[in-house]
C-alpha cells in the first residue's frame, strides 16, 4: 500500500484532477486523513499504459523507503495514470454480480 494525506491529494489534484480521490480507500482519525493505494492497483495501471519509463519507475518505487514522495512524481509525470489506477482499484474493489447493471 502506498499512503497519500490529504494535502498531498490536494496538491496532486492540480496536476491529475479528482479521480486522485478514488485511488485508494479513504481512512481519517478526524485530524489526518488519507488514502491508502494498493499496489496492485498502481502495477495494474501502469501496464495499462503500456511505457517502459513508467514500469521501471514502478520498480525503484516499490524498493524506496520514499515511497510517496517518488509516487507524486510518477502521477505528476504521467497525469493519465490516476484515472488508471481509480480505474484497476474500482473494478478490484466493487466486484459486479452478474445480473447488475454497469
């Protein structure tokens, strides 16, 4: 799991727009919130976009202790890649019975 805060979300919104809101699930004891982003669904996301650069970022991010940090630049580099990973955690997250309407 990579954790964003709350300002970081913000300051990330600029770049990326609101689908920055729906990457992980959302988690606040009433004075700091957060989002948890699984890793699956960044790994997901990022074969999705089919760049080299992006699963070779993919693999120094999981083996820095920056995590977060290197992760804000990697959406900020490739803004595309939020709406990917909203994209991955939703359908991993929200399994959809057969006979339901998409």
């Amino acid at each position: 799991m990579i954790v964003v805060s709350y300002d970081e979300l913000k300051r990330i919104e600029v770049y990326c727009g609101a689908a920055v809101w729906q990457m992980g699930s959302w988690n606040s004891d009433g004075v700091f919130g957060y989002t948890m982003v699984p890793d699956s669904a960044v790994e997901k996301a990022a074969e999705g976009l089919c760049n080299p650069s992006v699963l070779g970022a993919l693999a120094r991010l999981k083996q820095s202790p920056q995590q977060t940090a290197l992760f804000m630049e990697l959406l900020r580099a490739y803004p595309r890649l939020v709406e990917l990973i909203a994209a991955a955690y939703r359908e991993n997250s929200f399994p959809r019975s057969s006979g339901e309407l998409k």
